[in-house]
C-alpha cells in the first residue's frame, strides 16, 4: 500500500504537474487515482500515480504495455490518455 505520507503531500500540495487534485477516487498497491483538473483548460480528468519503485520487471513492462496501449487507441467505453510524466514527491 502507498505510504501515508505520500498521500497526504498529495492532498496537502494538491498539485501535479499542469493538474491540481481535487479529489481520490481510489487506489490499490501500487497506485492512486486522482479526480483532477487542468490548470488551463478546466478538463476533468483522472490521475493514475504510479509508485514505480514497488514495481517488478514485470509489472513496469505491464504499464508500460498499457502505456502504449491507451496512447493509439480510440474507443468511446476505453479511457483516453491525455498525459503521461513523472514527478517526485
């Protein structure tokens, strides 16, 4: 599970690259998702934070396999990738 600490930087900064959070929408063992807004354009999106240092070999080539998955597929039921970067907390 994410450490508590993380979280709470994350809720208390609010902020992630062009994206402020506005709320968690849930997570797992290795990850959070975040209900977030552009800075800019005002879009909602989702915020999927990877913690990539409780990743296998596997399960990094697992993301990025869905990585290069959502980046060239177009389909009203699958989520569109807008963004991908790295920040550290």
């Amino acid at each position: 599970m994410e450490s508590s600490l993380t979280t709470d930087v994350l809720a208390e900064f609010a902020t992630l690259g062009n994206y402020t959070v506005t709320s968690k929408l849930g997570g797992g063992t290795m990850s959070t998702v975040w209900k977030a807004e552009h800075r800019t354009s005002g879009q909602v999106v989702a915020l999927k934070q990877v913690a990539l240092s409780k990743l296998t070999r596997t399960l990094k080539n697992s993301l990025d396999y869905e990585l290069n998955f959502l980046s060239t597929v177009n389909h009203p039921n699958i989520v569109r990738l807008v963004e991908v970067f790295q920040v550290s907390l």
